[in-house]
C-alpha cells in the first residue's frame, strides 16, 4: 500500500470516528440506563433525579453530535492537494458523513483508541479555542509566543465571536466534583480564525512532519508545543527543525 493510499484510508478512517461520536457515546448511556432499570423500587427511590439527568446527558451528546457533522459537512476530497487524490473515495465519504454507513466502522477498524481520541478533540477544543481553556493555553503558549515576539515584533490581535458550544465531559462520569462538572458547557472560539492580520501566511499540512517540511532553510522560527514527544525518533524531528531553519533562526519549544 503506497503513501497516498494510507494517507486516504487515515483520512476516511478519522471521518468515520468522528462521525460515529454519537452512537459510542449514547452507547454508555444506554447501560447504564439498562443497569438503573433493573435496581429495585427501593434503590430507584434513593436516586430520583437519574433518569433526568441521564437525559440531559444525551441532549450535551446530541449538542456535541451537531457540532461534529457542522465540521464533517466541510469534508470534501480537495481537502488534500492533487487532481485526483481523493476523487474514487467520494461516494465513501458521503456515506461516512451523510449517512454514517455502518460498514465503514467496521471497514476501517474503529476502536475504542479512536474514539478516545475523538473526545480527547472535543477537549483540546476547549483549550485551544474558548475562554475557559485560556488560562491552560496561556501557561502553555504565551511563554513560546513571549519568545516569538521577542525576536519578530508583532502588535496584531483577534477577537472572539465564541459561535459554538460544546460539551466536552458529558462522556466522562468520573473525576467530578457534581453532576454540573460533567453537563458543563463550553462555547468557542474565542478567537476568530478567519480575523487574521492582512498579508498573514497560515496553512494546515497533512502528513508526517519530517516528510512534509523538507526545504532547506525556508523558516526563521519553528515553535512546537507538546509536539516533540510524539515522534516516533525524536533525532528525525530535530534534524528535520534543523534543517528548514534559516541560519541562526529559532526553534522555541514548550
């Protein structure tokens, strides 16, 4: 199997994880709504407000569902670079995403690891784009942006239009501290993508970092955050961050 096919395959795979968020997570609702019926009368009794509040749990769950198929409806083969790249999987992603086809779970070997990663989305969501995560994202990226500012003066801002809301723990029934913790709401973002300064370059690259940045000295400053861990050598990352600097550039990393 050549590159651009894995490279599909990961791509139709993560659509379906996605897309699939709803059923998983009702799922879990739906045993432990199983587990409550059968609890008798009197153990019904000393929780009374289950079933209510279960039912709020699905309502967050079809709140975040709604949010999920909003970015799905965007999913379109020109989303990678190339004439013909994606063309041949057009029907399969209509059926991910229009229809949720419930061959391609299983066609693309959905785990319980992929939707883990799924709701681990919807979380860094709340760090990255919403006044909640601020003071997460401000201890993790003001230190590296400090720096970048340091050495490449920049006065610009955005704003914050905070259009949609998610509800990132309401698949996570433990480590709280009320049954609120886990229906709490989060709106994003609270920075405007699409408000970015005139003649600002900003791009999104699929694949492996050190196949895709391969110019010689093409960048002044590479600032990575919770990114080095990931490699699989982290000689290869360092090299590859070496390489595209311009002499006596900067790498900042958190």
């Amino acid at each position: 199997m050549d590159a651009d096919e894995l490279e599909r395959r990961h791509f139709l795979k993560t659509l379906t994880a996605f897309k699939f968020y709803r059923s998983h997570a009702l799922k879990k609702v739906y045993m432990q709504l199983t587990k409550y019926e059968k609890l008798s009368e009197h153990q019904k009794t000393l929780i009374p407000k289950f079933p209510s509040y279960m039912k709020s749990v699905e309502e967050c769950i079809d709140s975040n569902a709604n949010f999920i198929s909003q970015i799905l409806a965007n999913a379109k083969s020109e989303i990678f670079e190339g004439d013909h790249f994606l063309v041949d999987q057009n029907p399969t992603i209509n059926n991910v995403v229009q229809n949720g086809d419930p061959g391609q779970r299983y066609r693309f070997g959905i785990t319980s690891n992929d939707m883990d990663k799924v709701r681990s989305t919807l979380k860094q969501f709340v760090r990255d784009w919403s006044t909640v995560g601020a003071p997460e994202r401000h201890s993790s990226y003001d230190p590296v942006l400090r720096e970048i500012h340091a050495a490449f003066r920049s006065s610009d801002r955005c704003k914050d239009p905070n259009q949609y809301t998610l509800y990132p723990w309401v698949t996570q029934s433990s480590n709280n501290l009320c049954r609120d913790n886990q229906l709490a709401a989060i709106t994003i973002p609270d920075v405007c993508p699409s408000d970015l300064p005139p003649g600002v370059q900003f791009s999104m690259v699929a694949g492996d970092f050190s196949e895709v940045y391969t110019e010689p000295a093409s960048w002044d400053c590479v600032a990575t955050v919770f990114f080095i861990d990931t490699a699989h050598n982290i000689l290869d990352y360092l090299e590859t961050i070496w390489n595209v600097l311009v002499p006596e550039g900067y790498w900042i990393n958190f």
